[in-house]
C-alpha cells in the first residue's frame, strides 16, 4: 500500500504548486522563488522510494505501482500510470533537474517571475506524465502538454531571438507529433480500436499478421515524431536556436529530460512494437547516428557562442545514445539507456555553467573570456570537473556509457551494413566511426575550457567576477556528486537496467535465432 497512487503523486505535485502560486502576490518574487523551489524539492524527495524500493529482477512493469482507471471508455483510452526500470531512472533524473532548475533561476529571472515559475512546474508535470504514461492516448496528452510552458519559456524569458527559437521550436515538435499521432492510430486501429494501453501493443510483435510490410509506414511516423524530439540528424537544427535563446533553466530542462523523450520513444515503442521495421532500416539509423556524432562534433568545434557550443555538443552526444540503442544488443542498449542519464547530467550542468557566468558578464562570447580561473577557482574547479565527464574522463559517468555503447556497437554483425557506391559499411565500422565524435568532444571541450579558464586576465570586465555563492554551489553540487557515483560504481544502475533490456532484446530480436536471444535474456551470471 505504501506505492498505492505514488506516481500520480509524483507527477501532480508540481500542477499543485503551480495552482498555489497563482496565489501569490506578484510582487513577492523572493517568496514565489523559494517556493517553487521547495515543491521541487519535495517532488524529488516523494520520488526517492522509486528508486530504492526498487524491486531489480523486475522485467516488466512495476505490479505494485500500476494505477489502471476509466478514462474515455467509448474510445478505450485509460488512465494508466506504470514504470520499469527504464522509465523509473527518466523519472529520478527529471526530478534531481527539475528542483536544479528552480534553485538555478533565483537571481537570473527578474520579470514576470510568478508565471516563470508556473510555466516551469507545468512543465515538470508534462515531462513525468510521459515516461509514466501507458495509455497511448494519455501519452501523447502528456507529450503535447510539455509543448505549451516550454514555448512560453523560450519565447517570453529568452534571448534576442527568443520568439524566433520559440516558433521554430513548437512548429518542429507540432510536425513530429501530428506523424506520431497518425502512427499512434494506425497501431490502435490494426488492434481493433478497443484500447490504447502499451502494454497490449507491446504483444504484436508476436502476431504474423503484424508483417513488416504493415509496419514500414507506421515505423517511419513513429520515427519522426521521436527523431525531431532527440533530435536526430537531420532534424536537429532547431535545438542550437532554442538552446541559446531559452533561459538557463530552460536549457537545462532542454537539454537533460526533453530530450529524452525522443530516445525514451524508441526504446518504449519503435523497438518492442515495430521490431521487424527497425530491423529492416537498422543500416539507415546507424547511418544517421554516425553522422550526428561527428557532424555535432565538427560543428561545435567552430562555434564562438559558448552556449551554442554544448548545445552542438548534444547533438552529438545524443546520437551516441541513438548508436546504442539500434545496436539492439544488451551492452548497446543498456550504454544507451545509460548515457541518457548521463548526458542529462553532464550536459545539464554545462548549461548550468553558462548560465552562471552570463549573469556575471552578460556575454556568451568566448572571446571575452580568458584567464577566468584567477578570479573564479571554485567555478574553475566545478567547471573542469563537467569538462571531463562530458568528453567520457574514467571515473566520472560520461566513460562508462561511452565504453557500454562502443562495446554494443562492435558486436553489431557484419550483416547490418550499408552499401553506398559499392562500398560496403557495416561491422566495426560503425563503432570505428562513433571513436571519431569522443576525439572532437574532447578537442572542442577542451579548447572551451583553455579558453575560457586559462591564459591572461587581460579584460577588465573579467578581473572582478565574484565566485560561486553557497546556492549557485548548491545547484551544481548535486550533478558532481552523481558524475562520480556513476562513473566510480554504476553498478546499481546497471543492475536495474538489467532485466528490462534483457525483456527488450527479446521482443526485438524475436527473430534473430533463439540462442541469442536466450543469452540476452539470461541473468548475467549465467552467461
């Protein structure tokens, strides 16, 4: 009884919040800001028992956390509430960047600070519902939900261009949508229109009927829907405009859970729904994945915005998650999975970092920087700390998803490959390829960093920045502190990824031959 309703609780604790604040005098900006800070806090502290409740040698869906009513019986939409470990990590990542965010936005939003701070409550409830969801139907609610307070985000506290990065922005996600909703019916109708739940759907793989010629078409609206949101290559050019132009909490956001909504419908419903598509252009994904990694890599390395910079450098980092998780091997996918969380992470705090010394400066230019070091050494220290875990430094977690997702992508067979002018790619060299991202992230973060930090303090608007205060500590403390957990003992994520990858391996690869399906879905001290 103890998880009876706890993820509804979750997830509306923050509507909650933000209803209370409409309460609240306009006037009292530090009030409202502590507030909406504490409600974040306690939505992270609620989500706590997730995690360490957790039961591991759960495969599927949490029993114990299913919430199942009537919803919109004449359609047979419910309003289904479930996790697995997959969705139950997206979820403790949303929260721990969700309270980051509102402790980040103290000082750096001055106007209209109570509708800032709704906007970013209703935003944190649209994020959980989706990896909650699974009700198709009440998913896609969700999804389209996370779309309003984002815009406003962008579009009323971002930079010079902010109307612009916002249009573009919803237009791209509303196109991607629209695709997924028609590829959302298609499934609903072939079932026989009785019921949006996932986990029926999830079952098709195992109906002939369900052929890969009924597939292809759903398969491709599926796939834009999820690939605008990654956002995969070539459909990543609005990320660096709202990226730059969103407020610093707005890209954390952005950057660490949004994100993850693409990579989280891959995993959720293109691979286990549609395992004979996937399959059937496994070549053309991995193409685009390689692409993104070194294309975001490349294009971050001529950068002169120090935002636009990490915001090119997601593009190609979530394509090395994209990499694992087409691998369709458990060491890609759990590496994928992984790096999610890690890109969150890592990523998140670099934005945080920009957004740090913007309001000291005002600036994003990186040649207006130099020699910072002398005057800011925590933000210094802090800042190399985020530089290493996002190129994949050991120790710290951006090494250990990198080496998950290679180890995944050298085991893909020789038989996946792409032929272009007579040229065969496939095998290593996909993974050889992906090598080529890890060395420009390292040269392009680097470089930022050499930079930025080190050299003369030779303009004068830098030589009396004041360093870190106890709350700007406060909010990147937290992201170091779980940059090392993973990296030192990933273990326990690891052990929760286990059984759900293994279950996922099995629905895609149903056809692959049963040896190695049975090795993917054996306890690893069996294989």
């Amino acid at each position: 009884m103890l998880f009876k309703g706890l993820l509804s609780l979750v997830c509306y604790i923050p509507l909650a919040g933000a209803l209370i604040l409409l309460f609240f005098p306009k006037e009292k900006t530090g009030a409202i800001a502590k507030f909406a800070t504490l409600v974040g806090l306690i939505d992270f502290i609620v989500s706590l028992p997730l995690y360490f409740a957790w039961n591991s040698n759960l495969a599927g869906f949490d029993p114990r956390l299913i919430e199942d009513s009537p919803w919109i019986p004449s359609i047979g939409a419910r309003y289904i509430f479930g996790v697995d470990g997959i969705s139950m990590l997206l979820i403790m990542l949303t929260t721990v960047l969700g309270f980051v965010a509102l402790l980040s936005s103290w000082t750096a939003i001055k106007e209209r600070v109570k509708e800032y701070y709704v906007f970013l409550l209703l935003l944190q409830v649209g994020m959980l519902g989706v990896f909650m969801s699974l009700d198709f139907f009440l998913f896609y609610v969700f999804w389209e939900v996370m779309l309003v307070p984002m815009y406003f985000l962008i579009g009323i506290w971002g930079g010079h261009n902010r109307l612009y990065a916002a249009i573009k922005f919803f237009l791209y996600t509303l196109l991607g949508s629209v695709l997924m909703l028609l590829g959302i019916l298609a499934i609903y109708f072939y079932h026989g229109a009785t019921t949006f739940d996932i986990r029926e759907f999830h079952n098709l793989s195992m109906d002939p009927n369900w052929t890969l010629e009924v597939q292809k078409w759903i398969f491709w609206a599926l796939f834009v829907g999820f690939a605008i949101k990654v956002p995969m290559f070539p459909f990543h050019t609005w990320l660096p405009d709202a990226h730059t132009e969103a407020p610093t909490a707005g890209s954390v956001i952005l950057a660490g859970v949004l994100l993850k909504m693409g990579t989280y419908g891959f995993v959720r419903f293109s691979l286990p729904i549609l395992p004979d598509a996937t399959k059937h252009y496994l070549p053309y994904m991995l193409a685009l994945c390689v692409i993104g990694i070194v294309y975001g890599a490349m294009v971050a390395m001529v950068q002169k915005d120090w935002k636009k910079l990490v915001a090119y450098s997601s593009v190609s980092h979530l394509g090395f998650c994209m990499l694992g998780i087409f691998a369709l091997n458990v060491n890609g996918l759990n590496g994928g999975i992984l790096q999610m969380i890690n890109h969150g992470i890592s990523t998140g705090a670099l934005f945080l970092i920009v957004g740090l010394v913007y309001e000291r400066r005002h600036t994003r230019l990186i040649s207006e920087y130099g020699g910072i070091s002398k005057v800011m050494p925590v933000f210094a220290v802090m800042f190399m700390i985020m530089t290493m875990s996002s190129i994949g430094l050991p120790a710290l977690n951006g090494f250990i998803g990198e080496f998950t997702i290679l180890s995944g992508a050298y085991q893909i067979p020789d038989s996946v490959a792409l032929e272009i002018f007579g040229l065969r790619f496939g095998g290593v060299f996909w993974a050889t390829a992906a090598v080529t991202g890890i060395v420009l992230g390292a040269a392009y973060m680097l470089w930022l960093y050499q930079r930025t930090m080190w050299g003369k303090l030779d303009n004068p608007e830098n030589q009396n920045l004041k360093d870190l205060n106890l709350r700007e500590i406060m909010t990147l403390a937290p992201l170091i502190l779980l940059a090392f957990w993973i990296g030192l003992y990933p273990k326990p994520l690891f052990r929760v990824l286990e059984k759900p990858v293994a279950r996922l391996v099995q629905q895609v690869n149903h056809q692959w031959g049963g040896e190695a399906v049975a090795r993917a879905a054996a306890p690893q001290g069996e294989r």
